[in-house]
C-alpha cells in the first residue's frame, strides 16, 4: 500500500459549497469503527462534487491515486443456482438463457488465470453458482483450483457461497487471499430482493472467513429500487465492521431480461459516484472496487469513479456471464486517463 498515511489527521481543505458541506469540513482520512448513520448520511448528501473532491482527498491520503488492480472473475460453474437473487442471471428459477453447466476442471482454470496475469491482472477470482459450498468433490476440485491458480503467484478470491468455519480454513491451507460475499443491499431492503437466504447467513459466512484468516471482498448493488437510505445502512454495516473489508466492490445492476428486475432503468453515474465516495471516506484504506455496470459507462464517467476513489476493476470481457470491456479496451482507458496497473506489491491486502 502506497500513500501518506502519516497524515490522516490533516483535515481536508474548507469545503465553501452549501448543503451538507460541514459533513466533509469534518472529514479527516482517520480510520474509524463508529461511523453513525446521521454522519455517512451527511457525507453521501452532500454536494456531489465536494463530495468527489472530498473522496479524493481521502483516497491520496491512503492511496497511489495512478494505481489501479486488475482483476479477473471466472465463472468455473456456471447457472442451476437454487437461490432467487432477483438480479441474477443464474438463478434456476428464471429464464434468462442462462444453462447450468458442470465445474471446470482445474487445468482450465490454470491457463485461465495464466491468461489474465499476461494480460496484467494480479488477482483471480473463481465463482461458483452455488448457495454453500458441501463436502464433495466438487469442493475438492475448487481447492485444487486454487493450488493451482496461487502457484502463478496471483491473490486468488473465490465466491462460493456459505462456506462454514472448517471449509474456510481448507481454503485458506489451499491459497485462498480473500473471500468475496456481497451483502448486496441494507438489511431492511434485503428481503425484498433475496428471500432463500436472510441477512445473518451473510453476515455469518463473513465471521467464518474473518475467522480462518482470510481477507473479505463485500459490497453490493447500486440500482435495485433501493432508496438512499437502504445504500446508507449498506455502508453503515460495512464501515462498521471490526475490521473493515480489505475490497468493497460497488456494482451498478446490469438489468437481465427474464430476471424480476430486468425493467430496471440505467443505474446514473451521481448515483455510482455517491457511493464509491462514501466509501472511500468511511473505509479509507479498503480497495473500492468499480465493478459490474462498466460497460454501459463511458471513459469520462469511469475517469469521474476514479477521481472519487475507486482503485480497481474487473478486467476481461465477462463477469461471470454478462459483458464486460475487454483487456485492450481498459489498456487504453488506463493509457488515456495516465491510469498504471498495480502490481501485486502494491495490493493492500497482501
């Protein structure tokens, strides 16, 4: 981790704007636990440029604001999912197209990841549409998987579903860096999306991985019908944490047809740029995450997520099964913008 941390307690400069401008006079770039609701609501209202400016304040306090992760998600089994996640494409309860296949063999997964690091990745994630990890042999392939992924000298983060104490430890003896279970939405709103899991099945999942020595990957979905305040909570149970997540990925919905929220509009750049700012200045050291969303976004609003905090993204043409830019096209981006991939010395959470 880069940055100049010896000056967290420097307070920003004097924000002159109206609204909620006293929030960010108040912002020091401090780590803390005991954010209040009031306060992150202050921050995420406020004027959205001071806003910006105030999350890039923060970000240089912590961060190389040029350094940007790349990282690479495979789908190694994809569809066939028993949950009813309204957003997901992989859920066997809904049409969408998508066909459930079987586990990829390790050996695929290998070139895979060789694949994404020639292309600069330095992390490689693995997802499996499953709702927990069982004692199978399909787990055992997925910790061969990771053997072989983490002999490329890669973080390796797998999404697996709940995974309970004794399995995450054997993921971690396998290699596992971190462990990626979103919390998707505030607590109150989470119901109305998911019902074949509750909230403390998340939040559970999380302690067991804390718990095995392995480092968290949780965010959530910004344009689901939630309303700010159901964002607010979002980053309130995130900031909160003991620890806080050493990468919070921030996904824009990408509205499936044949999933209960394909009539979902555009998620708007103000509302992407609120929450990647409020994360930055509630959780300061964590990795923010720009994930899925990016390819209905343009190089200047991506530049403008960026600006506010955003230090990594999902390189590779797929996320799991929707589109993502491809490697080139975020060469160029980076090229454009004087962006440069960090290397896995600079990651900060390895």
């Amino acid at each position: 981790m880069t940055g100049c941390c010896a000056h967290e307690s420097k307070s920003l400069a004097t924000v002159e704007a109206g609204g909620n401008d006293q929030a960010l006079r108040a912002v020091t770039g401090e780590i803390r636990h005991d954010w209040s609701k009031k306060e992150i609501a202050e921050i995420y209202h406020s004027p959205l440029l001071e806003l910006v400016f105030a999350a890039a304040t923060v970000h240089r306090q912590h961060h190389d604001p040029r350094s940007v992760q790349q990282c690479t998600l495979l789908s190694v089994k994809t569809g066939g999912c028993s949950e009813d996640c309204s957003y997901c494409p992989q859920s066997a309860r809904y049409d969408t197209g998508v066909q459930a296949e079987k586990l990829l063999d390790p050996e695929t997964v290998y070139m895979a990841a060789k694949l994404a690091k020639e292309s600069g990745s330095t992390r490689f994630c693995m997802g499996a549409a499953w709702r927990e990890v069982k004692d199978n042999e399909q787990f055992d392939s997925v910790l061969s998987m990771v053997e072989k992924v983490k002999s490329l000298d890669m973080e390796v983060c797998v999404t697996l579903g709940m995974v309970n104490l004794e399995q995450a430890k054997k993921l971690k003896d396998a290699g596992v860096t971190a462990y990626n279970h979103n919390l998707d939405t505030g607590e109150e709103y989470y119901s109305k999306i998911i019902s074949t899991r509750d909230y403390h099945d998340r939040l559970n999942t999380l302690k067991n991985v804390r718990e095995a020595g392995i480092t968290v990957c949780c965010g959530g979905i910004v344009g689901m019908g939630e309303s700010d305040s159901d964002r607010i909570d979002l980053l309130h149970t995130l900031a909160t944490m003991e620890e806080h997540p050493e990468s919070v990925p921030v996904n824009a919905l990408v509205a499936v047809e044949g999933t209960p929220l394909e009539d979902r509009p555009q998620v708007q750049i103000s509302e992407m740029l609120r929450m990647i700012a409020s994360a930055r200045i509630t959780m300061p050291r964590s990795v923010v995450r720009l994930s899925a969303g990016r390819m209905q976004m343009s190089m200047a609003e991506q530049a403008l997520c960026f600006m506010a905090g955003a230090n990594s993204i999902f390189a590779g043409d797929k996320l799991l099964t929707t589109a993502n830019p491809e490697f080139n096209a975020d060469k160029e981006m980076f090229a454009s913008l004087g962006l440069k991939a960090k290397t896995l010395e600079q990651s900060g959470c390895c």
